[in-house]
C-alpha cells in the first residue's frame, strides 16, 4: 500500500512494515524499488492486531464504558416549532 500524508493515512498504514507513507511524487515512485519488502505475513499479523471484528468491537465497548462512567450533562430536546404544530393537529 503506498500513502500520502495528507489523508490519515497513518492510521492504517506502518511505515516500512504494512506499506510505505511518501511525502510526494518523487518519494511514491522512488517507493517503487521497495514495493518486494514488506512480508505478506507480518502485514497480515499487523491486520489482525489492528482491525478484526472482535478487537474492534472490544474497543467500542471501552469507549461505550467509558461514557458511561462520566458525569454527563443533561441533554436538551430541541424541537422545530413549526414541525411540532403541524404534528399536534
């Protein structure tokens, strides 16, 4: 996989190990020498530490806890007044 760092690619993307993150057009076709390195099995360990379902899931879950265990402030129903009329008749 080649990336540029304009678009999060870093997030996906190890440098050197699942792909190769250039700064430029001169750096993706100098890249093109290093397109044999990376190892199909290393990349697919990084991808199943990283996005399967059930990390994933796992993740959402700490998150969803977490929400939870704060102290959230009161949420205020905003309503369309016009659309509130109409649905009242």
């Amino acid at each position: 996989m080649r990336g540029d760092t304009l678009r999060s690619v870093r997030e996906v993307v190890d440098d050197g190990l699942t792909g190769f993150i250039v700064e430029d057009e001169e750096g993706a076709i100098g890249g093109f020498d290093r397109l044999s390195q990376p190892s199909r099995e290393k990349i697919r360990r990084r991808f199943e530490q990283r996005f399967t379902a059930r990390r994933m899931a796992l993740e959402y879950l700490a998150a969803y806890r977490s929400l939870m265990d704060r102290d959230v402030l009161p949420l205020k129903l905003i309503v369309d007044r016009h659309r509130a009329r109409a649905r009242d008749r």
